[in-house]
C-alpha cells in the first residue's frame, strides 16, 4: 500500500477521546508507514459524531485530499440517543463520499461499551481508525487509476 505523494484529511471526534485518540494515533501511524508525508495529513477535530459528516463535506468540496479518515466513537447508553447519533453520522459519511466523489473511509465505531471500543482502537481487536487508514490509501489509489482509465 503506497502512500507517497497523496494527501489526506482525517476528521476525528472528541467525544470519547480516550477511543477517538488511539483511532487517530492508529490512522496517522498507518499513513506514516505507507510513505505519506506527515505534511501531507490535516488532521480537523469536531465536537462529536454528530458534527462529522458537515466537516467532510466542507473538505469534500475544497477538493485538497485524495481521501478522507472519519473517526470517532458512538457507545450505546441508556436511551435511544446512540441510534440518532450513530445512524446520521454513518449516513452523512456515505452521503458526501457518493456526492463528492471524494473516497472516505468509514473509521467511526458504533459498540455497546467503552471496552468494546477500546478492544477495537489499538487493545485485543486491531486498531480500526489504522484499517480506515489503509482503505483510504487503497482507495485513494484505485479511483486515481479509474479516472485515468488505467
Ligand atoms: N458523540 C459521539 O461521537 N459519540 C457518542 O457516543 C455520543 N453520545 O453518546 O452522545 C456523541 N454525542 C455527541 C454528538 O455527536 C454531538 O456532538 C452533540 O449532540 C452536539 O451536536
């Protein structure tokens, strides 16, 4: 997976922070790994899931980054809050990617608990915003290739 010469932005949450961090730390190190200039990542923090999809957009449309990381964390509570939260966060993402045309890798964790997303930011299952890292360059990659009709 070969970074070198693109650029990303990475638009994480701040709720949860204790998740969202090491999705971040994950996603920047993954990039780093694939030759991406650290110059070349813009990191942008929102309040939380909800204020995702508004950001991608205004970054979508000032066409600067060959892909875009969304990371945040969405933990179930007590009331129906996670599903409005979780439900238009996933759909903003998937809405500004199709209308932009720019990829955006889907980094935001939807779980029951604080253990289930800490296991899935760097802990016993992987670290997902580093795997949303590399569907980014990998995506990144194979729409340039399909816009130059390679
Ligand atoms: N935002 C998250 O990213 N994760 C959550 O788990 C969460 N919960 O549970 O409430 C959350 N809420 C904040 C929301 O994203 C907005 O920032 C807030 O509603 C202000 O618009």
């Amino acid at each position: 997976m070969n970074a070198q010469g693109l650029k990303f932005a990475i638009v994480v949450g701040r709720f949860n922070s204790v998740v969202t961090d090491r999705l971040l730390a994950g996603a920047i190190d993954a990039l780093a790994r694939s030759g991406c200039d650290p110059a070349a990542i813009e990191v942008v923090r929102v309040p939380g899931s909800w204020e995702i999809p508004i950001v991608l957009q205004t970054l979508a449309e000032a066409r600067r980054h060959d892909a875009i990381i969304a990371l945040s964390a969405v933990i179930r509570g007590d009331t129906p809050h996670f599903d409005y939260v979780a439900g238009q966060a996933a759909s903003g993402v998937a809405q500004v990617s199709l209308a932009s045309g720019v990829p955006i890798a889907f980094g935001i964790l939807t779980t029951n608990t604080v253990e289930q997303a800490m296991d899935r930011a760097g802990l016993k299952s992987g670290n997902k915003g580093s795997d949303a890292a590399m569907t980014a360059i990998e995506m990144a990659n194979l729409l340039k290739t399909l816009r130059a009709g390679r």
